[in-house]
C-alpha cells in the first residue's frame, strides 16, 4: 500500500505501517461465462480507464467491481503518477493495475479453454 495520497505528508510513516500490516497480500480475480456473455469480477472499485484494460486483457464485456472484498479504487498509472481521478483514492501504487491486468488474463484464457 501507498498512503501518501490518503493523509498529510508527516503521517506517511505511521499510516504506511499501518496499512502494510493490514493491507491484504493477495486478491481474487475471476471470469463468468453465462453462454456468450464474460464477466470479469475484481475486489477493487475500477475507474473507466482501469476497467476498459481489464475488458480488453480477459477479453470480458464488463467488469463487476467489488467481489471477493474491498482494495479500494484502482486507476490507470498515468492517471495515478498525475494525481488524477481516484489516484487520490487509491491504497496501493500504480502497478495495481498491471498485477489485475495479469490476474484478467489469466480468468480469462480459463474461461476461454471451456
């Protein structure tokens, strides 16, 4: 986790301990097929920007956001180095998103090979 958009600069250090030793290690992703319709559920609020990549990497039509528990909102990198959006919202760094990407793809190549 990253709390230095969520509290002042000299609360960083406690709030980053906090946060990383309650902050869970591990999310779930996964991939619904109902016939011809792919759903891709993630534990985290995704944005726009942030869903349309995970549509495109598991090959989803939409994204079910907030399964399997809560990691708050997951952003673009861009979007998160700029400070835009829900950047400011976001409890983990850019690379949230590429580590969701790889877990969309992976549901959905198993969805796939059914």
């Amino acid at each position: 986790p990253d709390p230095s958009r969520l509290v002042p600069q000299w609360g960083v250090g406690l709030a980053r301990s906090f946060f990383c030793g309650h902050a869970p290690k591990v999310a779930h992703v996964s991939a619904l097929s109902l016939g011809p319709l792919v759903l891709l559920a993630i534990p985290v609020e995704a944005t726009f920007g942030s869903a349309q990549r995970l549509e495109r990497a598991s090959g989803a039509r939409r994204v079910v956001s907030l399964v399997n528990g809560y990691l708050g909102y997951v952003e673009v990198p861009e979007w998160v180095a700029a400070a835009k959006g829900e950047a400011k919202r976001q409890y983990y760094e850019g690379s949230m998103l590429e580590a969701l990407t790889a877990g969309a793809q992976l549901a959905g190549e198993a969805v796939a090979a059914r």
